[in-house]
C-alpha cells in the first residue's frame, strides 16, 4: 500500500468536514458551475462512507437566507454527523465542533466550503494552527470569485493546510483497483465526472458490438419501405 | 391560449426528433459543457411526453466508434420511436424516417442533433425545403467547436429555420402555469437547470422557519459542552 | 429633431414592457453579471418616467420561487403599471396586458424580461405578429447561458423584431442634450455606467484644480514630522 | 471567540489602510470590474467603521490625471483619516503615513490600493520588513492587467504578506452572527454582493407568502375584461 | 441520395478554392488556434480530391513577408491547380483565376482564405454578384480578430453566401457511409479531429479485450520481483 | 479593377465618417482593447487620405467628461472636416452634417463611431433610410459591452447596414499591391496590425542573412575571454 | 556547459516518466487542447531518446475504459520500457516501478501523467519524499479541470516538486545549439509548436526570394489570357 | 527614500537582462497579447537609460527563424550593450554575458526574456543560484501558452527569483513624484498604459475648458445653414 508522507492522506487517520452547502450560499457562488460543485461534495460524501471516514457537518444560520444544506450529503451518507453553531463565522470556534474532531483521534481533515474564503479557509488555518495536517479541497467549495479563490488559495497554503481537488481525494482514499470494494468506487466516479460515464457507454456499446455482432446493418434497407424499420426500441 | 404565429410552436402540430445523442460523438462536443447538454436533451425526452409531442430518434453508425443512444431518452420517453438508419450522414435522406414523421400529420419539428453542424443542421434544412416549420434546439445539440456553432447558427436561420433553446421549448410546450399538470413540467424545469433547484429549497427551508419555527437557536449552545448538541440530523 | 424611420424608435409612441424581473428568476441568470443587469432594469425605469413613457411591469408566479419583482422599479418610476397574470408564461396571452397596451394607442414597444429567451422574446414575437415594431432590450433581460441569448437574438431578429442595448435606448429616448432636462438624463447614465461616473469625478477633479489650486504641495512636507500633516479630510 | 493565529486578523490589533483609489486611477483598471471594486472599497470603508478599526487613507497626485479620492470612502468612514503624500510612489516612505500607523500601537493592517502592483504592494512588502502582520485585499485593489496581479500574488506572499479577499475581511471582522450589530454587519454584506440581496428578496417574500397568503391567483382572472385587474402597484 | 435545395452542397456541381493560406498570413490569425487552422485546410485538399472536386489555390504576393502557402495542400491534393495572381487583394480580380472556375461548369463554390475578412470574403460576395452558390468555411480561414470574424460573417449572409464549418463540409461531400469509399472520408475526419482519433484507439482497445482477454492481471504480481515483469512493449 | 456589387466598396463614390472618437468616451470601451481601437481609428484616417476619400469627423459634448476627439485623426489626415454639433446624440439629425455628405455627391458611407451602439448605429440607421449604401466599421467603433456590439451588430444588419472591419476597408480601398502607393498603403497596415510588423522584421532579416551572411558565429567565441565580444550594437 | 542548480535538470542524472496517457483518459481532460496535450507528450518521447534519458511508462487498467497507451509514445521511442501495474492508482505504489528506477541510478525524474492531479502529482509527491530531484510536466499531463490543475499545481510545489513546461524541458535538455544534433531538436521543436513552423516556412521563403528571385512578377499577367498561366504548382 | 528590504530594488545596485526579444520568436507568443509585450519591452528600455541602470541585451540565433531583435530597444536605449551568444539556450552559460554583469559591481537583476519559460526563467535560476537578487518581468517576456506562464512563475518564485510586472519596474525606479525628471518617468507610462493616455487628453481638456471657456456652443446653431459652421479643425 501507499507509503504516506507529510502531504498525503492516509484513509485511517482522516475525518471529512462539509460545512455549509447550503442552498442560499450555492446562489452566490461564481468561481466553479454550480452542478459541479454539487456533483463533487456530493461524491464527497459518498466516497467518506465507503472508506469509512467519519464525516461531520455544519450549516451557518440555515434559518435564514443562507438555506438549508443540500439534502444529498446526508442522504448519501447516513452516517454523517451534523453539528449545529450558534452564530460563529469560523467553525473552529465552535466547541461542540471540534470535540467531535477530536473525539475521532485523527488528525488528518479534509475540508469543504461554502464560502470558499470565509467557510473553508477560516477553520483550515485554525486547524493547521491546532496541529492538524489539513486538505482543503478547492472545488468541492464554492466561492463569490476567481480572483477571490486565487488569493484563498495562496492564503492556505502560505498557512501550510493543503490544496487538493476532489478527483485527487477519491484516488487518495481509494489507493488501489485491486481491492474488493473497486466498483463502489469506481461507480462514485461516474456519477462525478460526465465524461466518465460516456466513456463507459462506449466501451460496453464496443464490446457488444464484438461479442454479439452489428446492430447497423448498412446493406439491409436500402431499398426498403418505411413501416417495417420502425420499431420501439 | 397562446395565439400561434409562424415563429412560435403549437404543441399540437409538432414533432420532436432527436438525432445521434450518441455517447461516442458526445467526446467530441466542444462548444457546450457535457452534463449541460445532456440534461437538455433529458429534458426533451421528458417535456416531449408530458406535452404528447411525438418523439422519434436515431443513431449514426452506433456499432463504431460513435457509440450507442445515450439511454435515458428512452428510458424517460418510452413512446419513443427509435428509427435505425442505412448509413446516411443526413437522417433526412432516409426514406422510413421522413415517413415516419410524414405519417404523424404533423408539419412543426423540433430539431437537435449531435454535430450540431452536422446531424442537426442537414436534416433541418432539408425539413424546410420540404415545407415544414423547423425549430433547432441549439442547446440540446452539441458541436466540435463554438466558432462551428456560430455558423451553423446563421446557416440554418438563413434557411429558413428558427433558432431555440431548450428553456424555450418548456415554456411553449408547457404556455400556462395554470393547467393540472404544471408541477410535472415545473419538475422537468427543476432537473434541467441546477440553480432553480437551489432556489426550491432555500424557498421551502424560508417557509418553514415562517410555520414551524428556528432551527437555530443562537442564544443556546453559547456555553454549552459539545457532546449533547451532536446528533444525527 | 430625429427623422424616426422603422428601425428607430419615436418616444411618443412608445411603451416600455419590463417582464418578471423578480429575484428569484435572477439567480438563475448567467449571461450578463446580476449588478449589470439590475442597473439596466433600473435604469429604463428612471428614463421612461422623463421621457414620459407609459410603462407596463407584470410577473411570473410572484408567490414561488420565481420572488417579486426587485422594488426599484416602481420607487424610481411611480407611474409604472403592474398587471398581474393567471399564470400565462407568454405575457402576450394575457388579455389585460394587451388590452393596456392598446389603449395607449402606441404602437411601438420597448421589451425587456427575464428569462431573455421565454419571458423577453415570447411577447416580442406575438407582439410582432399583432402589428407592433417592437424593441428587444437584450441587456436588461438576463438569460440561463450565453448559448440561449445567442440564439434568441438571432430568433427575435428573424421574426422582426429589432435588437437594442440599454444605452442605445437612453440615446434614442434623449434625442439631444440641448434640452432642458438633459441633466437628468445625464443623472441616469452616469448611475449606469461605472466609468461614466469615474470620468465625470475626474473631469471635476481637473477643474477644480485649475480654478482652484493645487491641493498637493510636493515641496512642502518633504522634511516635516508626521503629526501636524495628518488631518481627516 | 477566535483564536487569532499568525495568519488571521484579529480586530483589536489591526488598521485599515486604503491608498490611492481615485477616479483616474480606477479607468486604468483590467483585472476586476469597476463596479465590483468600487463597492469592495466602499464595504471595506464601512465594516472598518463597524468594527473601530482605525482607517488610513492617501492618494497619489490627487491633482492630476489621477484624479480624486472617490468619495464614498470618507462619506462611509467619517472617522477616517486622510494623509496627503508629498510625492512618494510608495505611500510607506511618506513618514507621517508610517507616524500615524505607529500611533494606533497596532500591528497587523489591512492593505488595498490601486494599483495593486504599485500602491498596493510597495508598501505591503515595506510594512512586512518593519515588523507587521500584513494583509493584502486582492479584490479592493485594481490593476492594469490579470498577469500583473498573478505575479503580484505571488511576490507578496514570497515576501510574507498574506493574500485575502474583502468579503473573508468582512467574516474575519464580523467573527460570528451572534452580536448585537450583526444587523448592521450583514447590511454591509447585502450592498456587496449582488446575489445576496436578491436572496434576501425571495425569502421575504417566500415568508410574507406562507404569512398573509398568495398574491398571485391563478383561478381568477381566467376570462376576465382588462380593465379592473390593471392596478397601481 | 439527398434531395439538394438551394441551402445544400451537390458534390457534382462543386469547386473548391483555397486562397491565401500562406505561412506569413497564418502568424497573423488570431480567431482560432493554428494547428485547428491548419488541419480544418489540409482536411479540405484530402476531401475535394476524394470527392473529385476540382480544387484552385492562389496566394497574395507570396514573395514578401505573407510567406509561401502552406505545402501540404498540393502535397495532399496534387490535382489542385495553383492560379497565381499579379497583386489584386480580391482574387475575383484576377481573369484567370475566375475563367478557371468557368471553365469547370460548375455553379457551387466552397471558399476558404487567410484572412477571412479579406481574402474569403471579398471573393466571395463577388462570386455571389456573379451568380454562383457560394458557401465560406469559417474555420478554414484564419482573421485577425474574433470581432472581424463576426462582422465577416455577418457581412457575408448578408450578401447571399452561405457559412459553413470543415467538419459539414466533410459531411455534405461524403453524404452516406454506405459507399466504398467510406473508409477513406473516415481517414480524413480522425486526423481532423483529435478527439475522434482517441475514441477510435479506445474503441479497437475495448473490442480487443473482449476478443483476445485483458492485458492486465490486477492479481497476478502483487507480491512480484520487479525485474521480471519489466519488458518493452 | 473590382467589380463593384451592392455589398461592396467604390472607393471613388465613399465618405468617411469618423464620430465621437473622444478621449473620455474610450474610457467607456469593454468590447475591444483601447490601444487596438485607437490604431484602428488612425488607420482609417491614413487610409482616407491614401485613397482620397473625404472624412467627416464630429464630437459630442467635447467640452465636458466625454473629452477632446482623439488628436491622431487630424494629424494624420489634415483634409479631414471637423463638424461641431449643437448637442444631437445623432450626428444626423445635425444639418450641416447632411448637408457637408450630400455635398461630395457620393454615396457610399464608411462610418465608425463611439459608442458603437448609439454614434455609429444610430447616423447609420439614419444614412441608410437617406438612401445611402452604409458600411459600419465595427472595430473602428468602441462600445460598453460586448453585448451590446453583439445587438448593435444585429440591429444594423437588419436596416441594411453592412458590417465590416478596418483590415476589410483597406483591403477594398486597395484593391491591388500592382500601383504606385502599394507601399504606403503597406505601411498603414504594418502600424495597424503588429504581427505584421513582427512578420516584416522577420523576413528582412531572413534576407540579409541569405545576402549578407550570418552574424550568429557559432564556434567562435567558443573559449572567448567576455571583454572583446562586449560592444554596443 | 550549464552550471546545475538544485532547481534545474541535468541531463545525465535523468529519468522520463509517462504515466497513463491513454486513450479513454484523454477524453476527461479539459485544461489544455487534446492536440496540445498529444504533441507534448510525443515530443517529450523524441527528445528523452535524442538526449538518452531512460524512459519508463504505464497505464492505469488499459483493459477498461481508460483505453489503451497513446502508440505514438513507444513509436517515437522504442527504448523506452513499459511496466504493467496491478491496479495500484498511484504508480509509485507499484514495486516493479520503483525498482526500475533505483535501477538506473539516476536521481532526478521528469514526471509527467493524465489526469495530472492524480497520476502525475500522487507519484510525484512520493518521489519527492523518496528522496528524488522531481520536476512535473505540467502541460504533457491533462486533468478534469483548469480549477484541479491550480490546486495542484500549488500543492506539488508545496511538496517540493517542481513545475515546469514541456518547451523548457526541450531546452534544458539540448542546452546549446552548438552540439551536432542540434538541428535534431530544432525538428522536434517545430512538430511541437505550430507556429515555429510557419516561421521556418516563411524564413525559407525569404532565403530563396533573395536566392532566386521573386516568383510573383506584378506586372506579368495584367492582360493575360487565363489559359496559359494556369499551372499546376 | 524608499528603505530597500530584500524583495525591493534599488536602482544603484540594479542591472537590466532584456533576452531574445526577437521577431520570430514574438510570433510564438500567446499569454500576452503582442502590442502590450512590445511596449513593456520598450518602456523598460526607457525607464532603465532614465535611471542609469546599466542594460545589456543578447539573441538566440538570430540569423535563423528566432529573427533580429526588435530595434526599438537599442534606439530608446543607446548605451544598452549587446552581447552576441554562441548557441547556448541560457544566457547565463555564455561566459561574456556573466562576466559583462560581473564588471557592473551590482547584485540585483532585472530579467525579462521570450519565451518565458526558456529564455527568462533560465537564467534567473542560474542568477539566483550565483548569488544576486532576481526579478522576472513577466509581462515583459512573451510565453507559448498561459499554462507554461503559471509553471514557470511558481518555478522561479520557488528558486527564490522574485515575480514583478513592468510597471512595478517604473514605480520602483522612479520612486517619486517629487524629483527633476519626473516628467520624463510620466511620459514613458503615459506611452505605456493606453488608457493613461486618454485620462491625460481628457485632464488637459477638462482644464482648458475651465481655463478658455467652452467649445461647444449649445445654442448657436440651432436654424444655422451648414455651409458657415463647417471648418477645418
């Protein structure tokens, strides 16, 4: 298996921290499309349950016109805890937050946002500052500009806490083909990358055409009437 | 109801054709984002069969490289009428597929295809000259690059067809919120375009705090220990 | 004065239509930056009262997620109309709406709406087709995608409808400067465009200098202490 | 509260400084909108005010091409404090700008100016060699191309400044929601972002809809003559 | 076989000329990549040829510093006859250039030149006036600026020619893949498109594997030495 | 020589008309970079000249923020006419403006105006309803935004305005490299388009390398101490 | 010869490393043009041959839908070895990899692979820990989007890599032009950058101009019949 | 003055490297658009003969494809010294060019260089290895792509050379307003920044018009004939 060193993630010793996708803040985000966005902390919270990392939640004052978070991160990960704040920007501020971290005994996290400058930077430098070996993953956060996750992420590196895209963590936490649980991965993958799942259409469509024959007949209609051809497929 | 003039769409009178949405070519579109333009081709198979709009497909050459029929048009549309072709580049130079829609009565199509420049703008031309109204789906067509899209934008406009997109096509086929089944097209708008399913939520999550009361309790947790405001949500 | 032809616009004859400009639907808005185009709504609002423009607003299903119309409009234009519909998308099937219109006697309308490509270009077309020459102001609609605009521009021109920008409709409206409310024009377009406000700052800035005097005095301060040059302005 | 770390601001130790965005200076601008950075300053301005963080301002040349202080600044900010320059490119070799900053006893600042590889980052990389904590705010600068302000990114973070953007200053000077003047807070919040006033426009309404019931009656007006449904709104 | 109208290309009744694609010109194009550029004219020479379409080239004083054309259009097509010319801008000047197309008998002209604002254009409109079927493939000629083209392109359908891209061009030519020559037309759209080069090499990948088994044996090194299992491939 | 069609230029029956090119109103320009712009302008005033074209110029309000009209139009082309006007937006509701082009008898006008959509459409909406053949030279003209080019472009299409670019004009005004002034008007297109003069520089070296011999001496200096090789070039 | 630094690469001391270029995953990339990407990579292949730098490859489960190796790469190079890996994702991970390095004794890998942020940066990061000199190839690897490549270009860096460039790897490798081989570089230099070869066909062009004479003669055919001067080139 | 740390530079201790700013070269640039590389160039030849900072230039194989130097920087700057190389790719391994630096006595180093990548980033890597302090002009050197652009500026930021723009340059040379030749500074940016220039035009006007009383008279010429008002400007 991987031999991790100091910028790499070891599944065993990681905790996944979501905070605030909610569907007020999504309104505003500029720097990433929408779906996208959602298709990745989606997948983020997927791929958590499969390589049993503990995952917690949050929402910053969902009452109001932030929105509520997104309900497939909780419906897709059962397991998931959420953890309510009482008004702090910075959800490192939050005692009941960081107890729960420190509850798991790991010290490695991955950590989404939205705001990506307010709501993931925030609680990445404070944790880098606790002794954490954080990653922050830039595009499973949504940001209100280009320029403003340009500076966000020479921001968090500077602070040490680590960038890494969303595509990166599945292959960090998944580490091998070889492994029993390969297709939950590999599924969670499809969902995720659009072009993915084409490519897979395509690869079955041309093995079929190997194993069963052509569909396509060029030489059969050319002449033929139209009513017999149609058909429902 | 909407007074129908020779630039709008009378649910009544048309057809809609689906041409080459297939998971090869869809590797080669360039000028629109991939998941953008396979929800709207999703969107048309499903508006198609809310609206009794006849529905025919077809695929070029699917045993090759091109790839089978992205699935969920007929998975969505299950009246869907899937018209193999003989070989030609223009779906319109194949005899049971002009039968098929001549046999419908119907004299407005809706048109999309991938390569827009291709698969959709062949056919749609060859439709005018054969004396319908045709309407190309810009939006549910895919191309191999912006600039080819411009000029097949200005191509088929200068022969007589209309250009749509698919947010356009909903509204015709749907005319008023005030019928029986306007949550089924308002569900089919919902998938289609991510920022309005954001909007659902956040406005549902603003009722609810109105009916039922705050989520959040600002006041509360402010000196609490962590561990009794952890729960599942 | 301007010698109006048919593809100009003569004021007195002219209506201005602004369709659901809400906030909701502006979320959904990715052609044209939301500041951008909430400027533009407010700034036809602004002229069409001095140009003594009669103005029609409506909405499309204000009490969902589509919001209400942003405020502005009637706080900079009080005797603008509202005109609710029974949940037409096509305003133009909206027999009040027309029957306002008509009672006008004006035959030439000035339509902007958002979604560009359903709520600006549906009424523009039926519009067209009931006997009007009617302007489609593209950059005070907003649309979902770049693509769709294209393509509706391309839509509303072939069934005669003409296109025009904001700043072009303020021109038109305007006529010369050699009026005596041409300040007030000027007050709008300088509300409008964020340089036009800059240039206008620095024009007196230069002015003033010149009548004046200098405010910085290079040879003055070189060797003096901190304390006595620091005033608050 | 916050447990300030060397790479966050705490409000206590901390001075805003806004050097040289005057009206000329803003038209030579490239790699933000004009408008985005006017109301960047503008915000920055009053959330100084808000949280008593002292405010320095100083322009270059106000008397020539560069033009004035825009005034919104000083308007925002009456507290503020202007300090002429005799000259100096880089507003850190002005002494009563550096006296003035000693002043306050604070150590960390809060650096904007325009243009950002000049005004901006001189006296960002003069201050981090005095001895300061040092923030540059990306986006309440503007310069005259996007590649000058990747490689200003870069050397003031080499030089260790530290990148951030006006609204995580808002977050960071905010610190939580659970305040007597969050009101105030998030007034300012609502005047920068474009998107987020809109948001609180629909959930006003999506509450005033589940309190006092719909506006929109879809049933009514069905056959109804024009004239008594067009009302004043 | 298709039913030509007005708006389609017939291969029987075609010319193809290719204007002005020298090395010097192409340093100059800056509304589409180079290599695109080059590939969109070359794919051209091979199709005329293919489709026995008689095929001119000319070049604009190509001892100076607009360079020599391109050698691969006569290397791919060498029945392609070069019609030099003694300075005029518009190649329709030229008296040769045009009796060499008269003398063809044909009436459908597909233009391409560098640059697209000049040296497509302005043949083309003249071969318009002079009454032939004029389509300009956008994407075979390179302009100066992406506003140029789009003002070309406007000009153009204005004055009757038709725009076109290479890739429908091929399509028109080619007309059915039920032909014997299919193969060939295919050869010539893989090294046109670089996407459909990958998808092919996919596709023979995933038959292959289905008819001679996998290449790789996910648990057959596992605990391996690695000497053995390197090998050049 | 060309002949001459409906879509093309007679440089023997053209005016050129040059409007609101003022130094505050470039300040406006988001559709194309300033200094393009402003090359593009003084081009067209040396080309005037060359080709003896009478050119009008005129500015709007110059005595306030829109500034001076650019000093390089008159520099350049010492015929040209300035026209004051009495405060039209429309240079031609201005009479001695009409009256100054009906005085040449000619009827072809090449206007270029800024902004785009309200100083060039609206003199070339005017001119063509007068009975004139207009020519708009699109990136001689500045505008706002990109979207309100991409209506203008529209707009003035649909009135029977010919949509070209500056590279485009002298091309036709050219027409051929076989007359005496071809160097001049090769000198006014290397001072337009700086790839071209790259190209120049290029080729004459290329040139004196053939004729001259190398300068690069490659296994010369070798072993060379620094100080003899060291000379100003 | 060049002085190396520990920030620059010593040809002798050099191993090339291309990971899992393969057809499929060449489809999901989408921050640099596919063509780009595939000359990079090939060029890279010619030029570790010409500069003798061990070249090792792998693929990522070639059986599935991640398609087979690019041929173009052992074409190129036969000497490079390929070593099958048993579903490790990061190929570091893989025994037989490593061994064959450590095998050549080098100490300094060029590391280029698709989807770079994970196939390129996972080994990367573990050769940097392992002790290696490694510098990523940033554009002969393709990744999922432009946001992933930022991040990931950050964090490579941050781990010690170092970034660089497919042309700067041609140059650091060739180091003077002085060497015999030099005009083997300058050939691989001009497949991979397209516009160096118009610049040596336009050169050419200028050499022989001067050489023999000028090919277009102005003043030749002015009256000339077309016939004779027709010619094949 | 200014109190040079580390990351600033002092005039006194400067050289000037301007690297292979040739013709040929220039045609392969594409991060920067050529008109704005071309000027910063020649800008930083002026400011540098202003400030007496000592300049030398050199080519890479001129008398090939690469082109001569651009001519402009020798004529701006005719104490600048070129020195000739004998093929090497980095400039530092020529070892006159080093020991031409040597004999200056100072420590800091200026570079720009095309391409970028190459001919910028290797020798400020030698440089910074050699012991001086090193600024990159980045937008002063010309690149192949942006993404080679964002490699090389981590790259050198990561060798310890500092990233700077050209105007940067200027403000640190120049340092004050306050100084004799502070208008020759001025005229080099005003020849720098487009938009400078038309801010200067509009400045100037402001004033004379506050000085010399207005141009346009609004209400002059109203019913004028327009034979009188017409004159040469």
């Amino acid at each position: 298996m991987t031999q991790v060193n100091q910028w790499m993630i070891d599944p065993d010793d990681t905790v996944m921290l979501l905070i605030d996708h909610q569907s007020g803040l999504f309104q505003l985000v500029k720097d990433i499309e929408l779906p996208v966005l959602r298709s990745n902390v989606i997948a983020l919270a997927k791929v958590a349950r499969l390589a049993k990392v503990p995952t917690f939640t949050t929402a910053s004052v969902p009452d109001g016109p932030n929105g509520p978070l997104i309900p497939e991160i909780h419906e897709q990960n059962p397991e998931a805890v959420y953890i309510p704040r009482t008004g702090q920007v910075n959800a490192w501020d939050n005692l009941p937050w960081v107890e729960a971290i420190e509850n798991t005994g790991r010290k490695t996290l991955l950590i989404a946002g939205t705001l990506t400058s307010v709501c993931m930077a925030f609680p990445a430098i404070s944790a880098v500052a606790a002794g954490y070996k954080v990653f922050c993953i830039i595009d499973a956060s949504g940001n209100h500009s280009q320029m403003a996750t340009d500076s966000t992420l020479a921001r968090i590196a500077q602070a040490g806490a680590i960038p890494i895209d969303t595509f990166a963590v599945l292959g960090e936490l998944m580490s091998t083909w070889n492994r029993p649980d390969a297709r939950d991965f590999a599924a969670v993958m499809v969902d995720l990358v659009p072009h993915y799942r084409a490519l897979m259409e395509s690869y079955d469509k041309a093995q079929s055409v190997q194993r069963d024959g052509h569909e396509t007949e060029l030489d059969k209609f050319e002449a033929g009437a139209g009513e017999e051809v149609i058909h429902a497929r």
